[in-house]
C-alpha cells in the first residue's frame, strides 16, 4: 500500500460539534486591517463620541515632534541600510519591511477628549469590550434602538470600532466615567494583551480605576502611544480635511471637533453653479438642500436630499475628490464617486469641478446593513444600490449639462472681452454663412471648457479655426496630445455642426503612413552609404513635403493677411531662402542660412510673435557641436533683425535634425553635441531632434490616431461613419519657407 496517497485512519471518534476559535493576533489585525492611517483612527474615535452625546471632542496631535521623531526614523533606516549594503553580499540582499513596523517613542503620545456621558465599568465590561457588539439590537433581536440617549441617530453599528487606535498605535488606554460616579475606569490595551500563543475566546485586559472624582465629571479619554510611524505620513492639513470631509452634515454648535484648539469645520465653497437651479448659494450655506426619492421594486420610494455644486475653474477637484459622497446619520458613508458616469457625454469636463452631496439617513435606519466597513463605499450587487446608483447618476448627467449650458455662456462674453478673444472671433465672422455658426459654437465649447486666455485655450483655438473641416480638427487633436476626454467632448459638438465622413480622417493618417516609411527607407540608405554620400538634399524635401514629422502642428496653411505676408517676404530676404536664395555652384553648402522656416503669426500684430528655425543633416554623418552651434548663429541672426524691424521681442525656437551620434563615440564634438542634448529641458531654445526619435514620435502619434478611428467606426451601431465639421479660418497661421539645398559631403 503507498501510505503517501491512502487515507490515514484513527480509531478517536468524530464530533459532533467543533470549536471556531480566535487564533494569535486577530483582534489587532482588525483594528490595522480596517483603520490603516491616523485620520480613519480619528474619524472612529469621533463617531464614537458622537453616540455618547458628546457637545464637543478635543484632539491633541503632536504634529512636530511627530514628524521629527519620524525623521530620525527615517535617517536611521538609511544609515543602517548603507552599511548594510557594505557588508552584505549579493546573495544575502533580501527586502525588508521592518520600516513599517517602526513606533516612535512612548512619550509621544495622542490624546482625544470628549464629554459625553461616558461608561460605568459595568458598561465598559458589557457594551465596549465585547468585539462586534450590535449596539442598535433590542431584546427580540432587532434593529431598533436607532438613537444615543440624548436623542441623536447613531452611527455606529459594527461594534469593532474599539479596536482602530490599533490601526496607529500599539499602545490604548482608555479613561472614562459617567454622571453620578465617583470613580473613573481605565483600562489599557496592547500588543501583548492581544496576541496570545494559544488560541482564545476571552482576553483578560487589565483595569484601574481612579476614585473620588466630582460626582458631574463625565466624559471619555483616549491616549494613544508607541505610534507607528507608517501611519503618520499626511500633513495636519490632509487629517483635517478628512475628518471634516467624513462629518460634513454635521453643525459645530451640535457638535464641536478640535484639533490642537482649531475648531474641524466643513465650509461651503463659492460654488460658480448649483443644482437643481431652484437652490441658491446661500440656502445650501444655511443647510437647505433638494429633497428626491428614489424607488426600489419591492421595497418602495426611499427619501433623500441632496445638492449639486460646481467649483469655479480655478478650483479643480482632484480624481479622488469629484462626484458624490453619500451620508448617512450625518456620517460619510460612501464616495467621492462618480457612479460610472460616461465619459463621451457633452460637456463631461465639467465633472472636474463637481461635488454632489446626498444626504440619505434611510439607508442606515434599517434592518439590512448597506454601509461596508471601511465606509468608502455601500454594498453593492443590491436593488438599493442600483437604484441609488441610477438615479444619483441621473441627477449628475442632468447637472453636467447645465453647467456646460451655463459656461458657454460666461465663455461667449469672456471671448467678447478678451482681446485674444475678440481676434478669433473676428476670424471666425470672415467665414461663409454656412459655416460661421457651426465655428461659433466650436470656439465657445473650447472657450467654456478651457477658460479663455489660459494656455490651452490660446493653444487649441487657433488650431480648431485654422482647420478647414472636421478631418483637420480631429488630426490637429489628436496629434498635439489633447486628452482623451476632450477630444471626446469636442467630437461630440462636431457631431451637431454638420456631416463629414469619418472615413476621411482615416484616410488622412493611413497617407501620412507613407511619408514615415518614406524617412524610415532614407535612414536606412543612410547607413548604408555611412560617411559616403550626402543626403541632406532628400531630407530637406522629405520634409519640406511632409513638415508634420517635424511637429504634428507644422503645416501649409498660408494667410491672406498682407501685413503677415510682407514680414515674411522681408525676412526670408534677410534670411536668403526660397526664391531669395543666392545661386550655388557645384556641391557648395551655403551654411548662412537655415533649411525651415516656420513662421506662427497672428492676425492682430505687425507680424509672427513665433519663429521656429529648422536645421537638417545629413542621415550618412553623425550630428556633431559644429552643427549645433550653426543653428545657433541663424537664430542670433534672426533675433537681430526682428529686434530692429518689428521692434519686439520675437520667441525664435530651433529643431538640429539628423543622425545621432553613437553612444561609445570618442570624437569630442560628437561628445559635445551628446552632453547638449542630456542636458536639454523642456524649456531650451534649442531641441535636438535625432532621426529614430523622429521616425518613432511620428509613427506612435499616427498610429494611435488610426486605432482609435478605426475603433470609433467599430462602435458605429447605425453604420453611418459621418462627424460634424464647418471649414474654419484661424487666429494663427504658418508659412513654410524653404529652399532646396544642395548635397553636402560628409564632415
């Protein structure tokens, strides 16, 4: 018989009934399992001097010592790691998670005071010591001592609140002492009272008690210390915001929360917009909100109140911290969410900027606990639920639109009083009739979305009115790296203007497609002809032809402004380019002047306000400093000559294209040029652009562009692949001027 796979039998008869047991150290992995940080630590605490009908709780939190003893930690840590790393071997090298068990010392400690009617020991032994007592229980069982004795709805239910002070401490006491004693209770809970070697059902916690106290004393202290030093890490000012966030519903003269003496209070926002219109500001500051229901099959019409605000732009909500936050018994009960809010639905934008406060005591006064533990969110997978969930996310859509409604009309008068502003919009009036509303809608959705005279604005405006139909708009977006979200929320405005195939925008970038394997086939044949033949001449008109491999933004637009037309004239003159080019005999490399010129004008000024100077090289010879410091010099000569005939200060940007210089190179000016382009930021005037670089950018932007087209038409349902879309003017347009270039020899 192979004993290995046989059934082991005994002689020791089989009960009939088995012992479940609480193993070493379950009670203190709640408490850090459910209560990780010292802000959820304090929101329990708080709740629980709530329901003791509590007027006031006082916290004292040694924030500096704290963060200095968590600093000295720290220090520490990475001494001893450095000298670890001398000693030990590779082999040795494991990772450590010590750090997260560190405390800092016993002296420091956190004290949270409040005067509520406190416990008698007898109330200390029967109601807080029993683990996950459910308090709101009567004699038959059932849920209905829903209120504190003073009348308050509780909000504890769980009965495992007493063990979050181990979520940041590993050291409790607990001081407390009701009305009409002369005695207070202590007891002390700690790591070693909670984790036993043998498997326990009851934990003996020791007690004190202090006698001969005044017989109106009452009211509840906490001191935690041995604090963990991984559950310290926000700021004062993160704490604070949390708690107040977690008992927004509640007043101050109801119940006043302080930290280190600074009343907790949650202030209403300045909100630029509130929901449902019929509210006003002031009446959400005076505690007034919408009051809805929301029906469930079986169950009936569950009340609710709530509003709806939206920050000003100024004031943009962080992920965590937009959509709805539910309450309950003046309590977070769940969110920030959003309830799966699609993000294609018009004017989403304004989701950034919105909280929906609800305030449904209902969902927590029943026999069905819908709250989780851990109160970020409510149990799902329900009826209760997803109602909930559809209507709050109704209410949300409904607000969305009528903030975009609202900020497209601030954004039309702050395009009126803007100068930049007025500039548009004057273009977009030159525009035929058919057209100049569609445009006029498209600019004041760019407008309310953006704010106008912000970067984004000023950048995305001129490129939608530039654009002649809804290809170019959807080109220009998606290129220049517009968000998701907003090309989404743009699409979605196109789509009311007026018709336009789809299908010829992915017919635009699968043509584009030819000219990066175009590139792609001239880096090849130069590395076969390595330092052999010059190929700068191919170069030049490769992207001459195709000057959106340079920058997606780069184009051919060509204004019909004859004051623009006149500068450029007069400096492509200065800069002998195009048909001012002086003749060149033979292989002659005229090195005075660039190979591209960009100029970014504006329709209200004497002239462009941006110059972008182009310089290629050769794809058979490594780029080298020389070539840099060329570039250099074009730019300090245009900077003269915009200094002395516009008379302004012109921004002048340069592109150094070409080979890249191998990594082992020894060749000093090969090295140079390498320790350039290392140092280069996203603010130096001049960027280094080396071929591969260029080939890789241009065929992820396009070909990114092509999947999410094709996937647009994917999810066509009615087959019909047509996009709204008008032919716009712009605010700004570019002329290329270039002159063909004859080959240069390798270096």
């Amino acid at each position: 018989m192979n004993v290995e796979t046989s059934a082991i039998t005994t002689t020791a008869p089989r009960p009939q009934t088995m012992d479940m047991t609480f193993q070493r150290g379950m009670l203190k992995t709640l408490g850090i399992n459910l209560y990780a940080n010292i802000g959820k630590v304090l929101v329990e605490f708080i709740a629980n001097a709530y329901d003791g009908d509590a007027k006031k709780i006082d916290i004292t939190l040694p924030v500096e010592r704290i963060a200095k003893a968590r600093k000295q930690l720290s220090d520490a840590r990475r001494s001893k790691a450095a000298a670890d790393s001398v000693t030990a071997s590779e082999n040795e090298s494991k990772p450590s998670f010590d750090s997260l068990l560190a405390t800092l010392p016993e002296d420091i400690e956190i004290v949270i005071a409040d005067d509520g009617h406190g416990m008698s020991w007898e109330e200390v032994k029967d109601k807080f010591l029993p683990l996950n007592r459910q308090r709101r229980l009567d004699r038959q069982g059932r849920e209905t001592s829903l209120k504190s004795p003073g009348g308050r709805f509780v909000m504890g239910r769980k009965g495992v609140g007493k063990l979050a002070g181990f979520g940041a401490a590993e050291k409790v006491v607990l001081r407390t002492k009701r009305a009409g004693d002369t005695y207070a209770t202590i007891i002390t809970m700690t790591d070693s009272n909670l984790e036993h070697e043998q498997a326990q059902t009851q934990i003996p916690i020791p007690v004190r008690y202090e006698d001969g106290l005044p017989i109106e004393e009452q009211g509840t202290t906490i001191v935690l210390s041995k604090l963990k030093a991984d559950a310290f890490k926000a700021s004062a000012k993160t704490i604070s915001d949390g708690i107040a966030s977690a008992f927004f519903a509640i007043r101050s003269e109801e119940f006043l929360i302080r930290i280190n003496e600074e009343p907790i209070t949650q202030s209403i926002p300045d909100y630029e917009f509130v929901f449902p219109e019929t509210l006003i500001l002031d009446q959400i500051k005076s505690g007034d909100m919408a009051d809805d229901t929301f029906a469930v099959p079986e169950i009936g019409s569950i009340p609710f109140r709530y509003y709806i605000g939206f920050r000003k732009r100024s004031e943009h909500l962080s992920a965590g911290k937009r959509g709805a936050r539910i309450y309950c018994n003046n309590r977070l009960a769940a969110g920030p969410t959003l309830f799966n809010l699609g993000t294609g639905m018009h004017s989403f934008h304004s989701a950034d900027y919105m909280e929906c406060i609800v305030e449904a005591n209902e969902l927590d006064r029943g026999s069905v606990d819908l709250i989780s533990t851990s109160r970020t969110q409510l149990q799902e997978g329900n009826e209760i639920f997803e109602a909930l969930q559809e209507k709050i996310g109704s209410l949300m859509r409904a607000a969305i639109a009528k903030h975009g409604a609202f900020r497209e009309r601030i954004a039309s008068a702050e395009i009126d009083n803007d100068p930049k502003g007025q500039i548009i919009k004057r273009s977009v009036e030159q525009l035929p009739t058919r057209t100049r509303k569609a445009a006029t809608r498209l600019l004041t959705t760019i407008a309310a979305q953006y704010g106008v005279g912000t970067e984004a604005f000023e950048e995305l405006a001129p490129i939608i009115m530039n654009s002649v139909n809804a290809t170019e708009v959807l080109a220009k977006l998606v290129t220049t790296g517009t968000k998701p979200e907003t090309v989404t929320s743009i699409l979605s405005q196109l789509r009311e203007l007026s018709e336009i195939e789809l299908r010829d925008v992915l017919k635009l970038y699968r043509g584009r497609r030819g000219g990066i394997s175009k590139i792609q086939a001239l880096q090849k044949t130069g590395h076969e002809l390595w330092k052999k033949k010059g190929l700068e001449k191919d170069l030049h008109q490769l992207l001459k032809d195709n000057p959106w491999l340079i920058r997606p933004e780069f184009s051919t637009y060509v204004t019909s402004d004859e004051r623009i037309n006149t500068v450029a004239s007069k400096l492509a003159q200065h800069l002998r380019v195009d048909q001012f080019a002086r003749i060149i005999d033979g292989g002659e490399v005229d090195n005075t002047r660039p190979d591209l010129v960009f100029l970014m004008s504006d329709r209200g000024s004497e002239g462009p306000f941006v110059i972008k100077v182009v310089e290629l090289k050769s794809p058979t010879i490594p780029l080298t400093i020389d070539h840099y410091r060329q570039l250099e010099d074009y730019i300090s000569t245009i900077e003269r000559w915009c200094s002395s005939e516009l008379k302004r200060t012109i921004a002048i940007h340069g592109y150094l294209i070409g080979e890249m210089p191998a990594d082992n190179t020894t060749v000093q000016a090969e090295l140079s040029l390498l320790s350039r382009f290392q140092k280069a930021g996203p603010d130096s005037q001049i960027r280094i652009v080396g071929l591969t670089q260029l080939i890789n950018d241009a065929w992820n932007v396009h070909i990114d562009a092509i999947k999410a087209i094709e996937s647009e038409l994917d999810d066509d349902d009615d087959g019909d692949d047509t996009y709204a879309a008008a032919k716009m003017g712009g605010e700004q347009s570019e002329l290329i001027l270039s002159e063909p270039v004859a080959e240069s020899s390798a270096p």
